[in-house]
C-alpha cells in the first residue's frame, strides 16, 4: 500500500500514516527498512498492514526517496545557512528546510540530523529532521538544575549585567549563552582538564573567563557520570560521560586534584583586530543588508520606500563612522564563525539611540559590511571576548 506520513513524534519514535482512501494507521520506527529511522510529515512511503490488539499497522515501511544521517558542521545564524557533514562529504542546506519548530535561532553546530540529498549542481540537503538537539556542553554533561546552576553563577561572578532579562522565560540568556560558547572554544582548543586517580577519571574542570570581586577565577567542576543518564533509545545517542557539580573559585579543594590549571579561551592572536581602523575603507553591501534582513529593521521602517530606507541607513552608517573616529571604544569586537568582527551601532529612528548592529569585518585592505544584527545577538556574541561597553550595545 501506499500512504503518506501525517505525524511523526522524533523522541518517542512513532506516528501515523494516512493511506489513499484517508484511513489511518499506526506507525513504529522499528518498522521503517532504512538506516535513517525518523519519518517527517508528508512523506511518502509503501507499507504492509498488520492487525494488532490495538488496531490494524503499518509494518515492513520503506521509502520513496534516499535519507542520509550527518552532523551540522557550520551553521551561519546571522544569514540561516550552513553544512551538513556525512562521510566526509559537505551538504548545504537553509533554515527553511529543517522540518519542525527549529526556527534559524534555535538551529545550531553539533545537532544531530537526517535529510534528504539534493544535487542540484552543489550538495544539498532537504527535509532536514533534528534528532540529538543537545548542544556541546549537554553532550559533554548531565546539567542537572542547570537554570539554578547558571543563577549561583551570576552571584559567584564579579556583579555584571548578564541579563537584558528574557520576559518569556525569566532565563539569563547572556550567561548562559556565554558558558555554552566558551565550553565550545575550549574543547577545539583542547583546554577541557581531566583529573585521574590511579588512571581512571575522576574529574573535569573548564575556566570559565569570569573572576569574583576579588578577582579569583572561577571553574565549572564536573564527576564522572555513574550511571550515565537515560537517553533516547532507538536514536542510539551517546550519554554524557561527566556530571556538572558546581559553578566555584580556584580555591576549591576539588582543584587539588588537577596537575595543570585549566586555561582561558583564546579568540584572537593579533590584538590590534579588537580595534576599527579608521584609515581603511567600509564598503556596506547595501542589497544584502536591506534585502534579505528587512525583517530586522525598526517597525517604522515597513512605511518607508526603498529610497528612503537606503537613506536612512547611508546617514546612520555615516553617523557611526563619524562616532567611531572621535572614541575607538565606539567599534565593539565580537568573536563569530571563529574569527573576529567589528560591531558598529546604527541609530535609525533616533540619534543617540542605537537599534541595530552593524557587522564590520576586513577583508583584505577594506572593511566590508554585509549583515546586521538585533542587539541581543550582538551582546551575546561580543561577551565572549570581553564585557561590552553598554554606551550603546543595550539589548
């Protein structure tokens, strides 16, 4: 028979198929002859029907097209895009065809996914389904009470305003955020500290690049994971091997265990990148920031014409240009994608009053402008390297 998939739960692995007449049936992935078990909404499929103590089932599904399993690799938040690794070969793919609630803020590198390879003159990939959603740091570790966790912390750390505080979520975003991004650059540069006895671990510990008031560093502290926490079975994934235990300051007796000290993060190699030179040339590229980010731009901007948009943000990018020249403190470092970029404010609506950042970066002898960001993800991407001046980075 043939049929076409109406719902699909990815934990629990299980769903329903619609045949032609419109009859439903039950579904388990264990059923699915392929290697890539997650159905999605909307495809089709061949079956067989069984009948079970609850009704009749589908069994023995195969599909009509390939799916192939992969890691996302890079993904690019500010534009949506990014790659999908799977033996060794790299397939592009946009936020609009990850299948599900992912919108491209909540996409991210390390997920877990199947799709469906497009060749379309570049590797690509379609119905893009996210199966192990967990980032790096929930990889390496079982959290806990991580929200308390992360509340301790900002207590722990010298006063800072972590928050623009989320009024949805009552979350601290920065924070968190800025934990879960400096275990990702540890673990490249391989700054995760692993403390034996006897040759077996015991204990990790990362730096967190924050201090106290009195300036002792702070380290997250983790115990080998015994036993490892469940997870989804059928996806295989693997269980994190260490436990967090606390957010606290060198002085704490677990150090004691560790030959080395953990190391901070390094984001850049040559410090005069944290710094705008103003003798080099920006060149805005003006279609890419008012066509594809038109969404970003004040409220008031959806009144405007074209002309008149462009105008607005010629004088704003003038008027940033002109600030950054009078104080070099004006041009924010920000680290993203691995490199470090500039961020410029552009005040559109009011003079002082920045609503949008722009992103600088240099290439070659000039700087090129080619997005712009709301100002949350601009503080959050800056944060990583330093705390920002709040003159005019205030989401």
């Amino acid at each position: 028979m043939k049929g076409k998939v109406s719902f699909f739960n990815i934990p629990r692995g299980f769903g329903k198929i619609l045949d032609e007449d419109l009859n439903e049936y039950f579904v388990h992935n264990s059923e699915v002859q392929d290697k890539c078990k997650a159905l999605y909404e909307g495809e089709i499929v061949e079956f067989e029907l069984e009948e079970t103590d609850k009704g009749k089932s589908a069994t023995n599904v195969t599909r009509s097209i390939e799916r192939k399993r992969g890691v996302i690799q890079e993904y690019q938040m500010s534009d949506g895009w990014g790659y999908i690794e799977h033996e060794d070969e790299k397939y592009w793919f946009h936020h609009t065809q990850v299948v599900g609630q992912y919108g491209f803020k909540k996409i991210r590198e390390d997920f877990l996914v199947e799709f469906t390879p497009v060749d379309d003159g570049r590797l690509s990939a379609d119905n893009v389904i996210c199966l192990d959603t967990r980032n790096g740091l929930e990889k390496f570790a079982y959290l806990g009470n991580w929200e308390k966790a992360i509340d301790d912390l900002a207590i722990l750390a010298q006063p800072e305003e972590w928050d623009y505080l989320d009024e949805k979520t009552g979350k601290k975003p920065v924070l968190d955020s800025y934990i879960h991004q400096t275990f990702i650059q540890l673990k490249k540069e391989g700054k995760i500290e692993i403390a034996e006895q006897n040759g077996v671990r015991q204990y990790a510990a990362f730096n967190t690049g924050l201090v106290t008031t009195k300036q002792e560093e702070i380290f997250a502290y983790f115990e080998v994971n015994r036993p490892p926490s469940p997870t989804y079975s059928y996806l295989n994934l693997d269980s994190q091997p260490w436990k967090f235990i606390k957010f606290e300051r060198e002085s704490d007796r677990i150090m004691t265990h560790f030959k080395e000290r953990p190391k901070l993060a390094h984001y850049f190699s040559d410090p005069i990148d944290l710094l705008y030179d103003v003798n080099r040339r920006l060149i805005p590229d003006f279609e890419h920031i008012v066509d594809d980010r038109e969404d970003r731009f004040p409220e008031s901007f959806k009144t405007l014409s074209d002309d008149q948009i462009m105008e607005r943000l010629r004088s704003a990018i003038d008027s940033a240009l002109k600030r950054v020249r009078r104080n070099y403190k004006t041009a924010i470092p920000q680290f993203y994608n691995g490199g470090i970029q500039l961020l410029l404010p552009l005040c559109l609506e009011q003079p002082e009053k920045a609503d949008l950042a722009l992103v600088v970066a240099r290439e070659n002898e000039i700087y090129r402008a080619n997005t712009i960001l709301p100002l949350d993800w601009a503080y959050n991407n800056a944060r990583l390297l330093a705390k920002p001046d709040r003159e005019w980075l205030n989401p």
